[in-house]
C-alpha cells in the first residue's frame, strides 16, 4: 500500500506538469488576447481607448513576452517554491533601495493565481467567493445521486425483470437521454408559470448580497434542492445503469452460489461479496468527482444563475483571461490526479483481489 501511494504521488508531479503546458498552450491558440477582446469590446460598445492605458496593460500582464516567458512566470507564480515576485513585477531581479538591482533567490512563498484581466481582482479572491457555493451544491448532489442510486441498482438487480425493475428501467433511459440544461429550463418555466416561483440562482433577492447569518444558509436551504435534482437526474440514471449491470455480473459467479449453497443468509451474502465488489466503479469515478465538486455543470449553472466556479470559468475563457483560465484548469486537474489517487487506494481497501494481483506482480 505504501509502494503504491508513494508511486502515484511521484507521477503527480511530471502529468501536472504536462497538463499545465498543455492548457496554458491551448488557451492562447485563438488569435490575439485579452486587451485585443477588450478593446473590441468597447469599440463595439463606442466607447474611446487609450493607447496609453493599452500599453500599460500589456506591460503589466506581460501580454508581449514570449510563450517561454509567459509560462514560466505563470507557473512561477503557482509553485510554493521559486522566485517571489517584486513590487516592479519581475521575478529574478529586485530593486535595492539605492536604486542597483540584484538577483532575486529563490525561496518558499505563498502560491499566487496572478490577477484576473476580466475582474481585475486576485484569481484566489474571485474563486474563493464561489467555491464554498460551488462545493454545496455538488456535494449535495453527489450525496442524492449515490443515496437513491445505489439502492435501486441493487434492488433492480435482484428483482431482475420484476415491474419495478421494468419501470426504473424506462425511467433511467430518460434521465440518461434528457441534457440537464433542459430540464432546469422546462423546471424554470412551470415554476414561473404555474406557481410564480423564480427557481432560479441560489438566494433571494434579499440575501444575494447580504453576508453570511443564519438567515441566508436557511435560505439557502431553500433553493439548493432545484440545481440539486436537475444535476442528479443523469448521474443517478446512469449510476443505476451502472450498479444493476455489475451487480448481475457477480450475482452469476460461482462463488455467490457456493455461499448460498452453504447457507449464507441471503442479505448477509449480497453486500458482503457482490454489492462490494460491483461498486468498484463507482469507487473508480472518484478521480472525476473532485474537480466536478469545483467546477459544477457549466451550461446548467449558466441557465440557472448559479453562482458557482463554472461560469467564472467560461468567461474566462471567452475573454482570453488566461490567469484566470489557467488556475481553474490547473486547480481541476490537480484535484483529478488526487482523486485518482484516492479511488486506487480506496479499490485496494475494498476489492482484496487487487491486492493479490499487485503482490503476484511484484
């Protein structure tokens, strides 16, 4: 188990590495940048530019240095180790108070997202106002989907082609096929139409800019429950596809039917053996459950207003705000490779095959 963790935590480090040139590379394929969005933004909007605030712009965001540059300093910027940034905004080089310069040495400091271009406020500040939100409604959709799942997925597959199985069965199909944006949109319109209820966003009006009181989690409380089930209708129509075909897989094996013949009790047999070995890939999606936990369903929180890292993300993206586009996919990915690293150790836990198989191997 130790030999495993230690491995996994060594590769972390060069597929991150990867992955953060890649996403920082990808951002800047489309043409131009961020203050070329900018200033035909406000064209477009009649609005006068100033070359002079354009140039210090890009001086100050470093727009004009090459991808080398641009990359280093960004991932400068994101390591706890490396070289802290001056007040002039280089890296290697401080200003001494006679006015010489002198090597700046690396050293231990605080991880820093840069500035958002967009929002012009730190990338921590804006994602940190959102990732509370965004975390709630995930969790409370992963708990939905895993509560109602799972049982119905063992209970579907014992009762094979019973009416019940028949019946979740026709459900399932349509909460695989239906897109969750169209169900918060059709949930939007019967609730503003019938019962004159804005299911929309996750406050009242009242609490959207109020801090946080007791007042403001209860209603909270109050609206969580809508993203919660338009979220959870797919991952619990898919999970249930998912535990009811596994769990008829090993309900088949052999050594199911020497338990029974050696009068196991039937439910002290059916989640002890199969019900925990059919769950290893509901252990093995955990590596996508964390960043969906900060990221949320983008277009699903776009309809509904949802205040949540997902949007923050797309606008980025559409604005060219590369810091801030860059730290959400890196913040991601870092939370994937940690998610893959729990669910390997969590199959090892669970599934005792596993850890026959990696002894034989070694």
């Amino acid at each position: 188990m130790l030999s495993l963790i230690i491995r996994r935590i060594l590769w972390m480090f060069p597929t991150l590495l990867v992955i953060s040139i890649i996403s920082f590379a990808i951002i800047q394929l489309p043409p131009g940048d961020f203050i070329t969005h900018r200033i035909q933004a406000m064209e477009a909007r009649g609005l006068p530019t100033s070359l002079e605030e354009v140039a210090y712009l890009r001086r100050l965001y470093n727009l004009d240095d090459p991808f080398g540059v641009k990359y280093a300093k960004w991932l400068n910027d994101l390591l706890p180790f490396g070289f802290k940034r001056t007040d002039s905004g280089e890296h290697l080089h401080r200003t001494n108070p006679d006015g010489t310069k002198s090597f700046n040495w690396p050293q231990f400091k605080w991880p820093d997202m840069g500035v958002s271009m967009e929002h012009e406020k730190p990338v921590s500040q804006l994602i940190g106002e959102r990732l509370l939100l965004s975390m709630s409604i995930s969790i409370a959709t992963l708990l939905f989907v895993w509560s109602i799942a799972i049982p119905i997925g063992i209970y579907s597959a014992v009762r094979q082609y019973s009416l019940f199985d028949y019946f979740f069965t026709f459900l399932g199909y349509i909460g695989i096929s239906t897109p969750g944006f169209l169900v918060a949109l059709v949930l939007m319109y019967v609730a503003q139409e019938v019962w004159g209820v804005d299911v929309g966003g996750l406050f009242s009006t009242k609490y959207q800019t109020a801090p946080w009181s007791w007042g403001k989690f209860v209603d909270l409380l109050k609206h969580i429950w809508v993203p919660m089930i338009v979220l959870g209708i797919g991952g619990t129509a898919g999970m249930i596809r998912v535990m009811r075909g596994n769990l008829l897989d090993e309900l088949r094996k052999q050594y199911v039917l020497t338990a029974r013949a050696k009068g196991l009790k039937r439910v002290k047999l059916l989640l002890k053996y199969p019900v925990r070995i059919a769950i290893n890939p509901i252990i093995s999606t955990i590596g996508w459950l964390l960043p969906g936990i900060v990221s949320g369903s983008v277009i699903v929180a776009v309809v509904m207003n949802l205040p949540t890292v997902g949007p923050l993300q797309l606008s980025a993206l559409f604005s060219q705000d590369m810091y801030m586009a860059g730290s959400i996919i890196m913040l991601m990915a870092t939370l994937t490779v940690i998610g893959t690293l729990i669910s390997d150790i969590l199959l090892v836990v669970v599934d005792p095959r596993i850890r026959y198989e990696r002894r034989g191997a070694s």
